[in-house]
C-alpha cells in the first residue's frame, strides 16, 4: 500500500472524525474520514498553509484560534491517502468545548452535522486506519443509536387552526370512581363491578337515544391517604401471589419515603365520541325576542337535552337558526338532541361519585345564562350531537352566522322550584332534586 508521500516521517496532522453526517456521504470518498492525513489548510483570503505543520496539532489549533477570533471562520482542508488519492472539505470553524478552551473542529458547510477535528498522529497509525475502513464501518453501525430531543412547536397556533371549537378538545369521557361500601369509603367493590357500571352508563345513554359510540375504556389511578385497617390490609402486599390477588381490586396502597400509607384507587375512565360529531348552531337574537322557543331537559345519565320547540312561532329564534328543523329530524331518527357545549363550554356528565351519583349540568343555571343572554341581545352558540351527517345544504344554513347564543327569558328562573341536595360521596359532588315542571322553557 502506497503512503501519503508528503507525510513518510514522523507525526503527521490527522483527520479525526468527531461527529458523524446525516447523509450516507460520511463512509464514501468525498467526505473526510479518519486517518486521512492533512496536506493543505487554507483559511478565508489567508495563503495557503502546507504540511509539515509547525507544531503539529497544536500549531493548527493556534491558527484556527486566531482565524475564529478575527472572525475569518470560512475554511478549506485538503487531505491525501493511500495510493495517492486526494479529497477536500470547505467547513466553517467552531468552538469544541468537550476538548477545552480554544479548541475548535470543523463543520461541513454541506452537511453541518458533520464535524471533523485534528490530531497527531505516527503516518504508520493514518495507513492501518485508512486500510480498516470496513471495520470500521461495521463498529460504527454497531454502535450507532437514534438521537431524539426537543423541537419547538407552536401550540396556540395549531390549537385554533385545528380544532372545531378553539383551545377546546373533542375528546367525551366520563370517570368512573368504584362504588364505596361504607360511609367513610375506606374499602370499595372490585374492578369489576366499576366496569359494570360504566358499562351500564354508557348502554342506557345509547338506549335513551344520546348518539354516542364507544371508543375506549381504561383504568385510572387515583392517589388517597390511608390509614387503620385499610392500610393493613392493603399496603402489605410483598410476593406475586399478592399482586396476583390486585388483578381485581378497586383499592391498594404502598408506603412513601415518609411511611406514609398511600392508597391507589382504580377509577375506569370510558371515552366514548359523538355518533357523528358536534355540529354548532348559532341563533340570532332580535329586538322583541320574548323567548327562544324550545325547552331543556336531563336524562337520568346526566345529558342535557331539547326536550321540545315551539312549532308555532315561525318568527322565534330556534326556527330561524334551524333548530326546530334539526330537532325534527333527530325525532324521525328517534334520537335525542343533545346538547354538548353551551357558548363552547362543555355540559356533558364528566364523573360517577363512589356514592352512585352522576356529576352533570342542571337545566336551570343553563336556563338563567340563556336568558341573560337574550336579555343583552348577545348572541350564543351552541353544539349538538350528531347522529348523522348533515348535508352539505343544512351544514351551510347551521353555520351561515357568526358565533351567537341562546338565551332564556327573565321569569323562567323563577318559575321552577328547584332544591339541592348533597351528596353522601362528598363536598365535590352533588345531586339536582327533579324540578316540577317536565321541560325547562327557554
């Protein structure tokens, strides 16, 4: 094998690959490799410097320090190896802090990933690396790993390009907690009498008419103190036999750092989506709208509805924003209207207490902010569930008008008795006594 000729004695300047190219260029004759000895450096409108080099690496180190620091950073290297053959790098210079203080290797302008720095070397040690290039090639694929990190992205952005309703997901779940079996909910049924229960949930808000489909079902854990009898019985659980015996279990704990008993209760979450989507319907209000001309209601499920509408009025507000034809047809298709945001806002039942309560809207506060806004002419919109899609001609009448709102009128507030009654699951959660009247008129 023939030796570069300029470099026969002693040391010479050597390439010494320092970060590896995102082109398969790197392993092919035009990019520099390691061990190829350096004959030429020519810095920006600088004259050439030939090999020897005085100092050798260091030397070459002073001269790239000097170039970087009267900022001359355009750089062109070129190197010789066995058998004669010559290539070439144009690089930018760049500091290389892992090596220390005023040291720098170079970065294709090609490919900046790729980045060569420079060494000293014995011409026998460039000749065996410039010969085991194959084996080298297989050590670097061995040892080659898939870099990940972080790019920007620009969330505001996308959020309002995307989705339907802005800052708003289209994601429908309802949290299941397990039912509690004593007062201070210390033990609970098993894991699955919870999926029995969401289960139930979501057959009988199908079977009432709520055109919802399932999508998906998961366990959720949710962290509680322990403590007494309940920590005994759960914390100490040390052989895979007793993890076993969790498969099940709706409650099971671990002690901290602290020795603290720490609780784990197994929530099912079901995630469920619109037949067809949200379509939004906007109603205008006018000068003289005394009422909107449809009324609310509640399933047993916790699902606001429109229970009825005025086909009397053909001036009234819900017919020129064409709900009374919308809730014509999801009467033909027997299905409910429902009613899942309200200016945007979501109205949906989100959580089953461990008390069996559903966690759900009441019609009358969605009555009174209807009403105030008819009262302010501010207009409201509001989205329905779909249990079919609209038309090309009935989705361009819905959504003909800008973002406006449904409001109620001032007395109906006051025409329902309403009451409140807490909930035994507690604080959080509550129950809504049935009002007297079958349909909130707004």
């Amino acid at each position: 094998m023939d030796r570069p000729q300029s470099s026969e004695r002693g040391p010479v300047v050597a390439i010494e690959c320092v970060a590896g190219s995102s082109k398969a260029e790197e392993w092919g004759g035009n990019m520099l490799q390691t061990g190829d000895v350096v004959e030429e450096i020519k810095i920006g409108g600088s004259p050439a410097v030939h090999s020897p080099f005085k100092g050798g690496r260091s030397g070459v180190q002073k001269l790239l320090h000097s170039a970087f620091k009267r900022g001359d950073t355009s750089i062109d290297v070129r190197v010789q190896r066995c058998g004669g053959e010559a290539a070439e790098l144009q690089a930018c210079i760049v500091p290389h802090s892992p090596a220390g203080r005023r040291q720098y290797v170079l970065r294709s302008i090609r490919d900046p990933n790729y980045a060569v720095g420079f060494v000293d070397r014995m011409v026998s040690e460039c000749v065996a690396l410039q010969g085991s290039r194959s084996s080298r090639v297989v050590c670097a694929l061995s040892t080659a790993k898939v870099q990940d990190g972080y790019v920007s992205y620009n969330w505001e952005k996308k959020m309002k390009e995307f989705l339907p309703v802005p800052n708003s997901s289209c994601f429908l779940s309802m949290l299941v907690l397990p039912k509690a079996l004593d007062l201070v909910a210390s033990r609970y049924d098993c894991l699955e009498d919870t999926l029995a229960r969401a289960n139930t949930w979501f057959f009988s808000s199908q079977a009432s008419g709520v055109p919802i489909e399932f999508m998906d079902v998961q366990t959720e854990a949710l962290l509680t103190k322990i403590s007494g009898e309940t920590a005994s019985a759960t914390v100490n659980s040390g052989s895979l036999s007793d993890l076993s015996n969790l498969a099940n279990v709706s409650l099971y704990g671990f002690e901290d750092y602290h020795g603290v008993d720490i609780g784990v209760v197994r929530a099912v979450r079901l995630w469920y989506t619109p037949a067809a989507g949200e379509l939004a319907v906007n109603i205008k209000l006018q000068e003289g709208d005394t009422k909107l001309g449809f009324a609310i209601s509640r399933t047993e499920e916790g699902f606001i509805y429109i229970s009825s509408v005025d086909d009397t009025d053909d001036e009234a507000a819900s017919t020129r924003s064409g709900l009374r034809d919308i809730f014509r047809q999801a009467r033909s298709a027997y299905k409910l209207l429902v009613i899942s945001r309200v200016s945007n806002e979501k109205v949906l039942p989100w959580m089953v207490s461990s008390a069996g309560a559903i966690r759900c809207f009441d019609t009358i506060s969605i009555s009174q902010k209807l009403s105030l806004h008819r009262h302010a002419l501010k207009p409201i919109r509001i989205h329905v569930l779909m249990w079919e899609q609209p038309s090309a001609y009935e989705f361009a009448e819905y959504q003909a008008a800008a973002p406006i709102s449904l409001p109620l009128p001032p007395s109906t507030a006051d025409a329902f008795e309403t009451g409140f009654e807490k909930d035994t699951a507690g604080d959080v959660s509550f129950r809504f006594n049935e009002i007297s009247l079958s349909n909130d008129w707004v």
